[in-house]
C-alpha cells in the first residue's frame, strides 16, 4: 500500500512539474539566428504535411474503434447474461424438482402411517 502512495505522490510530482513547465515555455523567445539550409529546408518540407487531415483521419479510426468495442462489449455482455440467466433457471428447477422429491418422500412416509 505504501509503494502505491509513493508511486501516486510521484507521478502526481511529475505531472505537477510538466505543467508548470508547460505554462512558462510560452515565456521563453525564440531565437531568430539563422539556421542552416539544410535545417531550413527540412523545416518547410515539415511544414507542407497537412498535419489537420492526419489529426482528422486519426479523431476518425478512433471514433470507429471505440464504437466497435462498444458494440463488442455489449455484445459479449448480453451472451454473459443469458448464460448466466440459463444457469439460474436451471438451478431453480432443479430446486424445484428437489422440492418435488421431498414433498413425495414426505406424503409416502405419512400414508404409511
């Protein structure tokens, strides 16, 4: 339990740290020297990928995905269920069959009498 505690106490550390860093990189200025040409040319090759249609595409198959699992889940949910109803019936017939038994037992021992 203890190691748990340790490992909560961490990463909440850690997330607390990222944050903050992350809200104070805004405040650092970019440099304005000039790189090389090669740096240059590769950062506007980069900057041609239509980063928007690969977030799109990927929000999409996402989407998809969820929503299989979704019905996948339901699915496997509903066989578990109906199983699980199946054996009840049968345990409670068999219940009932037992309670059959011994009323009959009972009624054959009192006509004895």
């Amino acid at each position: 339990m203890y190691d748990f505690l340790l490992q909560i106490f961490l990463v909440l550390g850690l997330g607390t740290a990222l944050y903050i860093l992350g809200r104070h990189l805004p405040k650092v200025e970019e440099d304005t020297t000039v790189g090389s040409p090669v740096f240059d040319h590769l950062e506007n090759w980069l900057s041609k990928i239509p980063l928007h249609e690969f977030d799109r595409a990927v929000s999409l198959y996402w989407e998809k995905f969820l929503r299989r699992s979704k019905v996948i889940v339901m699915k496997t949910e509903n066989l578990i269920l109906s199983h699980l109803k199946r054996h009840k019936d049968a345990t409670s017939e068999a219940g009932k069959s037992a309670e059959l038994i011994s009323k009959i037992k009972e009624s054959k021992d009192t006509s004895e009498f």
